[in-house]
C-alpha cells in the first residue's frame, strides 16, 4: 500500500469509529452497578482496617 | 501471495500491531477470550511475590480483603476509560494525545515503559529461581552463569511469542490460563492440607519495630492499588479488541481483581505454609509443592509455572509494544519487541530486581496513578466521552491536539505535580510516611485523587479551558443550555473577591456613584440599567453592595468565562430578543427568593453611546414582579470602551447615577404607559453629551478607529460601505470626505459640526425609508457557528441570509438533523438584533437566536452592515 492508500483507509476507519453505532455500549444502569460494586469493595477495605 | 491478500495483511498488521482504529467486524474477543488473555498476563509469578510481601505486613483476613476488595475497587475505577478503547477500537494512548500533546505523549509513554518492564525481569528472576530450586531438589547444581541463562531464556521464549502474534499469545493463553487456575488451586489445597487451617487462617506476622498495624495494613492496601495499576498503561490493547463495551471493561476488572488477586492470596498461602513447616517465608510454588507434598506436583507446577512466566512475558511484549507502537508509528512493530525484550535482558544482567520488588512497586505507583487520573478526567469529564479522532491521528490540516510544540503544558504539569504529591505524602525508598492523614488514603489513593481534581479544576479556567478543549469545535456538544435551571445567588465566598476586582478595574477611571431616593431600599428590587460595554458588569455591583444580586446574561458570555463561574457571580443564562418564558419563571425566582434583579433593557451594548427604545414589555414585566424598580444609568462606560473598536481610551471618568424609579406603590398603581415613559425618561444617555459636558479630553490617536462600522454610510454622497477610519479620522473612499473627531468626540468636516449619534440616526432613517419605498433587501452568503450551551460553538457551515419585509430567512447545515435547513424569522419575533463588529476576532456579525441555539451569522459576501440589518430589523418589527 502506498502511502495515499494507507492515509484513505485510515480516514475511512477513523469515520466509522467516530460512528461507532454497532458496538453495545456501556448504559446508566451498568455505570450504577459497577460504582455500586466498587463502593462495596471500600467499605469491605474500610471495614477490614478497622474490625480485623 | 497476490497483491490483495499483501494488502489485506497490511491491514491486519496495522490494525492488530499498529494502531489503527479495530473496525466492528475485526474484534475478536468476546468476554471470556478477553478474560482469559488478561487473566493470563495478570496471572504471573509475581503474584506470589506479592502475596508473601503482603503476608509480611498484614494477616491473612485483612491480606485476603486487600487482595480482593481493594484490588476490585481500584480496578473498578481506573479501568472505566477503557470502554473508550472498545467503543473506537483503539488504545488509550490515542486518546491521551489530547491529554498530553501528540509530543507530550511520546515522553510519557517511555516513562511508563521504563517503570513497567522491570516486571518482566521480576518474571524472569521467579522463573531462574523456580528453575534453580527444582534442579537443586534432584541435587542438581548449576554453573556458574547458569542463573543468568535461564533468566534470559524466559526473555528470548517471551518474545519470539510476541514477535509471532496476537493468535498465538491467545492459543497460549487459552491453554495456559485454565492449567494455572489448577496450579493455584492445588498450591490452596496443598496449603491448607499440609499444615492446619488454622495456622494459616489466623496467621498474624510477627510485629515490626516502629510499624504500628494500621500503618501496616494502609501499606498492603497500597501495595494491592500500586499493583493493579501498573496494568493502566496496557489496559486498552486487549479491550479495543472486544466487541462490547462491558465485557472489556469487566474483562479488565475481572482479569486482574479476581484471577490476578487469587494468585497474590496463592502467594501468601504458600507462603504462611512454608514459613510454619519450614522456618522460612517463600514464595516458590516449585519449591513448596516439593516440600509440602509430592516432588511430581513440583514438578508438573514448575512447567506450568515456567508456561506462565513465558506466557506474561510475551502478552506483556505484545501489549507494550502496540503502546510504543501508538506512539512512535513510523517504528515496526516486531523491532519495538525486540528493543522490549533487550530492555528487560539488560535488567535481567543487572540482577538485583527482586531485592528492590517494594521500592520499585510504590515507585511504579507514583507515575501510573496521576496517569489514571488524568485519563479518568479528561475521558468522563474534560472531552466527555468525545475525541477529535482526525487530530489525534494527527492527519493533515488536524492540529487540535499540537498544544504547544507538540507539548499539552496543562495535562503535563497535572501529572508531574501528582507524582510529586505521592512523594510529599511518602517516601517510597527510606519507608517514611510524611502527612498520616493523606497516607490514610494510600499515596496512590491520594495522588489519584489530588491528581483528577486539580486536573478537573484548572480546566473550568477559561484560557485553559480553551487550550485544553481546541477540539470542541470538531465534537462539539449539542446539548441545549439548560435554560429552566434555577440560578443560585451569587457566591458569598467570591463576593468580596469580585467587589475587589470591581472596585480595582474602575479606580483608574475615578468611578463616582450617585443614590436618589435609595435610602432604606432593600432587596427584593428590580435593576434596569444602560448598558454600553463590558465595563457595566464592573460598575453594576458596586452600585448596589453590599447586596448580592442576580443578573441576565447571554449565553456567550458563559461559554467564555465557563457556566459554573458565571453562575457564581450571579448570572441567568438566555439568548437574545427571544420569547424566554424559562427566563421570566427564573426572574419570578429571583424577586420571591428577596434578591435583586438586573436587566439591561436594551439587550446590547450601544452602538454610538445612546439609548435605544425601551420595550413595553419591561413595563410589563414590572407590573408583574410589583417590587421597586431601581434604574442604574452608567456613563463614561462607553466612551472608555466602545463596541465598534473595544482598545480602552485614557481620560474617561466613570459616573453612575442609582435612582429609585418607582416604588412598588407607585407600581402598582400607574397604569403601563406611564410606567413605561418614566422609565424610558430615567434610561436615557448619551455618551458624548456626557464627554462634552464634562470636558472629558479623550486624546487617544486611534480615537476614530473602528468609527466607519456603525458609520457605515457616507453623510456626504451617501454611499454606503466606502467609509474606512483611520487615527482620529473616518474618510469616504467614494467622494473623499473627511471628518475629524475631535479630543471631546465631536466630528468636524471644515466648518460643519457632527455629532455622532446625529450621523447614526441619519443612516437608521435612511433604511426606514428605504424599507418605506419598498427598497430593503439584503441577500448573501454567510458563515453561520452556533451557539447550542456554555460548552462549545457548532461549524453549521456556508448558509445564506435574506433579509426583507418578510423578516430574516437563514439557510443552513442543521447539525442536528444533519440535512440543510432553512429558518424563518417573522419582523415581530426580531424587535432587534444583536450585532457585533468584530466577535471574537472572526469579524462583524450578527446573531440570530432559536430556544435551543444562538446562530453567529458572519458575512461571506459584500454588502453586509450588522448596523443596517438592525435598523432594519428594528424599523419591520414596528411596521409589518
């Protein structure tokens, strides 16, 4: 590939990137869950320094 | 091979080992192959170095806490700006151009290069080790060097793996990563058969001289952070390659907190075990499945143990040289892995990497943390969630991300002062804790912490906001100003702070302040106030301390100096000569609240230092709130800073007369019209009245600079478009006329005396009736940006404006239907236009405002005078 080709297939890849339309994302729900998650582990941390 | 199938591995070589943008239907990994793969690279022998550290501190309830709880926990954080990877199929240094400069980021990738790879030679050093314990069992001894070259045998095997590629790190690893588990658990079996459950279930180390056990376990809780974030510069090479969002992040999350954490916890068993059985802490799997049990387990554990020693090495050389890759582009791929691979060789020489396993871990933790933070920030917050792909490829014509040289200083010095503050709190080499409270917190915890927030804070400055933020004008935000929102007061803090600033600003300009009628006023009261330029906003306070108020706002002015701190000072945000009900509801909140209300009527700045016509609705909206109203009539502001040419002029002597205008009786007893004249009466000005009458000598040579943009037509031919000012003079370029303004802002032209504001109503009338004769038209092209929120102005592109008796009529990019548009203004809905000579430096324009956007409207052709399309729109909203 020349290097007019490798620079119009990266162009091509950045457009349907910045689309990015087909890969599931992360939603509202799954944030909560993770950040409820990590908040359990704190208070596991917590509780381990104070009660152990 | 034809030429097709050459490209085609081009492709994949860019994608795979370069770092191009994984397409959809290029990721390979769902969650359990990215799983494994990050299981595999988490899952070193390392781990068991980590784990009989650990038992040293703490013990096994509080290690199994710190293993797991505080590992998931910094996981569950850092890790969350890998979906960035997933979403665009790409690494997060990519993305960290825009935090550090397509430069910037190159200094911070070796650095992170330089502090991670030593894991790689404590890999090689457990492997040697393994190896040289096993062969002692069979009695056998090595020769001299022997040691060195089994280290150096786990590189070579690493790479050439590596070197190979990404499907053979994944055969690898699918075999590898389930085999381990069964080591890890047959080392938990052997562990808790060989000596009682409970020695190693209550297992406490031994006191530390000095070392009291809360320091202790904040040491392992840090030891657990420091080590789950050295995963943070490779997070994102595996993810990119996943084909859901979520599945890459627990992928992440799950690799390193709960397989990763398993063999520290395997560590620390072996090693609690060893020490009751043997007298000697170790953590040599190879050594301990011997001793505790059978030499086979030994063994068959030293394969697997040797696999997973190879197996990290070649996922980690994968995984960094994709990172170096990213950054340096023009290198290869496979030369990168080498140059890895020498690297970590050269430490394997050196030797002394296990001895410094503490040190370099907390050292480790003082650069990935503020890099973490930085990361988290800047992807949620600072760009949320959206990059300028084009600058950070850095493609042609694409420079958002160049900075300064190649260099972001904002995100550079954030990083720089988080490492230093980890080194404030502790010293990692001599083991003293510096500030206990902030140690509580864990150096990586603190610096992560103090590292994002400063990072957040600095970017709400505007001038940082604006070097920083250069590619929001690419991925804008399209979210509508929230114009419901309730204002708050004006902070109580900063208060003081901005009476000082006012008060400091106008002390040149000797500011005098006039009260009629205002004793024993007290809030609530409605403020109307003229309004000539950025100079009123300086004066208006003073005017009315000590009491806070609130004040309206274009939302130009909050994307200028940033939301939070214009709504800090007071101020309410809408657009322009629009019918704003969310506008009179937060009026409504202001006056019930007891606070004070400040409109500028006119909704502009003056053109030539005069009045303009008051709207009944004003009238109205008095009559409504049925409070005081205190006009504010400010002079002097003007004349020191005019609309058409903003550089400040000398000799101007500020003045502000606060009146009371009507008291609520008085309210609501006039009937409209008087209200409406009284006010008009207290609202009147003219600048240059007041100059003469003062003898204010304005002296400046650039005086009549900027004069021909509100003078746009010759008084003499009446051309329109020739006049052209320079010095103290305007010149007709048609017929040569020239006029001189003079040191008390009067302009001359031979013997013949003009005033200025007599000029600009000669040209209003002028249109009025052309627009009489049926004559008004303008059509052009035009550049149009709008203005959605306080974030970012939007490229709508070339439109064209027509502006007749039918109103104004845009044509337009939509940039939220994305499809062209057109907008119809009907003459009522525009009792006036907001216009500017030169915005921003990008020029004269006018705007022209919906709900949810403000459009800037700059002309791409001849013909345009903002002043004469305001005439207009003035004169069509009173006729048609």
């Amino acid at each position: 590939m020349n290097y007019q080709d490798q620079n119009a297939e990266l162009e091509r890849r950045i457009r349907e990137a910045e689309r990015n339309l087909d890969i599931p994302r992360m939603t509202k729900k799954d944030y909560i869950v993770a950040m409820v998650f990590a908040g359990v582990c704190l208070v596991a941390v917590i509780l381990g320094g104070i009660l152990l | 091979m034809s030429r097709r199938q050459s490209i085609e591995n081009q492709i994949e070589k860019e994608v795979l080992f370069g770092i191009w943008p994984v397409l959809k239907d290029e990721r390979k990994y769902g969650f359990i192959d990215a799983l494994l793969v990050l299981s595999g690279y988490c899952i070193a022998t390392w781990s068991y170095t980590q784990g009989s550290y650990l038992a040293t501190i703490v013990g096994f309830k509080q290690l199994l806490i710190g293993a797991f709880a505080a590992a998931l926990f910094m996981l569950l954080l850092y890790q969350l700006p890998v979906i960035l990877s997933v979403r665009y199929g790409i690494d997060i240094w990519i993305w960290l151009r825009s935090v550090f400069g397509t430069r910037g980021v190159k200094v911070i990738t070796i650095a992170i290069i330089v502090v991670n790879f030593p894991w790689y030679a404590v890999c090689c050093e457990l492997f040697a080790d393994s190896m040289e314990n096993l062969l002692g069992l069979f009695g056998i001894s090595l020769f001299p060097g022997g040691h060195l070259v089994l280290s150096l045998s786990c590189v070579v095997l690493g790479t050439l793996i590596a070197y190979k590629g990404i499907s053979s790190i994944t055969w690898t690893t699918r075999l590898l990563v389930p085999l381990l588990l069964l080591v890890g658990v047959a080392v938990v079996v052997v562990g808790f058969t060989s000596v009682p459950f409970d020695v190693i279930w209550n297992y406490k180390p031994a006191p530390a001289e000095g070392v009291s056990a809360s320091m202790n376990y904040v040491l392992s809780i840090e030891a657990n952070f420091a080590f789950v974030i050295t995963l943070v510069g490779g997070m994102a090479e595996v993810p990119r390659l996943c084909k859901n969002e979520k599945h890459g992040y627990y992928a992440g999350v799950f690799g390193q907190g709960i397989a990763g954490s398993f063999f520290v916890v395997v560590g620390a068993v072996m090693a609690i075990a060893m020490q009751h059985v043997t007298g000697t802490m170790s953590d040599d799997p190879t050594l301990m499945m011997a001793t505790l049990s059978l030499p086979v387990l030994g063994l068959s554990s030293l394969l697997l143990v040797a696999f997973a020693n190879i197996g990290t090495q070649a996922v980690g050389s994968y995984i960094y040289g994709v990172m170096l890759k990213s950054t340096f582009k023009k290198a290869s791929y496979r030369v990168l892995v080498l140059i890895l691979g020498a690297y970590v060789a050269v430490l394997c020489v050196w030797g002394k990497i296990i001895e410094y396993f503490g040190s370099f871990l907390t050292i480790g933790a003082l650069v990935y943390a503020p890099l973490a933070a930085l990361l988290f920030v800047d992807f949620f917050f600072i760009r949320k969630q959206r990059i300028d792909l084009k600058s950070a490829y850095e493609l042609e014509g694409h420079d958002n991300y160049k900075y300064t040289k190649g260099f972001n200083i904002v995100g550079l010095i954030c990083f720089v002062l988080g490492f230093i503050f980890s080194l404030v709190i502790y010293d990692p080499i001599k083991g003293i804790v510096h500030v206990k409270p902030l140690f509580m917190l864990t150096p990586t915890g603190a610096s992560f912490l103090f590292t994002g927030i400063l990072y957040l804070i600095v970017c709400k400055f505007p001038g940082i906001r604006r070097y920083n933020q250069k590619d929001l004008y690419n991925v804008p935000d399209p979210t509508p100003f929230d114009r419901e929102k309730t204002p708050p007061r004006q902070n109580l803090f900063l208060y003081p702070l901005m009476l000082l600033i006012c008060r400091i600003l106008t002390a040149k300009n000797k500011l005098k302040i006039d009260r009629h009628g205002m004793e024993g006023v007290k809030p609530p009261f409605l403020v109307l106030g003229t309004h000539n330029s950025f100079t009123d906003f300086y004066v208006s306070p003073l005017c009315l301390a000590p009491y806070r108020a609130n004040y309206i706002s274009e939302l130009e002015g909050f994307e200028m100096f940033g939301e939070w701190i214009y709504r800090q000072v007071g101020c309410l945000g809408t657009r322009k000569f629009i019918n704003d009900q969310a506008l009179l509801r937060n009026i409504r909140k202001v006056i019930d609240r007891g606070d004070i209300m400040v409109i500028y009527p006119s909704a502009r700045y003056s053109n030539v230092g005069t009045d303009s016509e008051l709207p009944m609705s004003v009238a109205k909206l008095v009559k409504l709130l049925k409070v005081p109203v205190v006009t504010l009539n400010m002079q002097g502001n003007y004349l020191l800073s005019p609309i058409w040419n903003l550089k400040e002029r000398t000799g101007v002597r500020l003045h502000a007369d606060v009146d009371l205008a009507l008291t609520s009786e008085q309210v609501s007893a006039m009937p409209l019209d008087q209200i409406h004249k009284s006010l008009e009466e207290k609202l009147k000005f003219d600048e240059y009245k007041y100059q003469r009458e003062n003898k204010m000598v304005i002296a400046d040579d650039f005086r009549a600079e900027g004069l021909h943009k509100p003078l746009y037509q010759c008084r003499c031919c009446g051309k329109e478009f020739t006049n052209i000012t320079s010095g103290s003079e305007i010149k007709c370029t048609s017929c040569g006329a020239v006029h001189h303004m003079d040191e008390l802002g009067t302009l001359h032209k031979d013997e013949e005396t003009v005033f200025i504001p007599d000029w600009y109503e000669w040209e209003r009338r002028n249109v009025e009736q052309e627009i009489d004769e049926g004559k008004y038209r303008f059509e052009g092209k035009v550049q149009i940006e709008a203005l959605p929120n306080a974030v970012n102005f939007v490229d709508c592109g070339e439109g064209k404006l027509i502006h007749d008796e039918t109103g104004f009529t845009l044509e337009y990019w939509n940039y939220r239907s994305e499809k062209k548009d057109v907008l119809h203004f009907a003459p009522k809905s525009t009792i006036s236009i907001h216009t500017e000579y030169d915005y921003r430096g990008k020029g004269e324009c006018i705007t022209l405002s919906t709900y949810d956007d403000t459009f800037f409207i700059y002309p791409r052709c001849e013909g345009f005078s903002a002043t004469k399309l305001q005439f207009a729109a003035e004169y069509l909203a009173k006729v048609r």
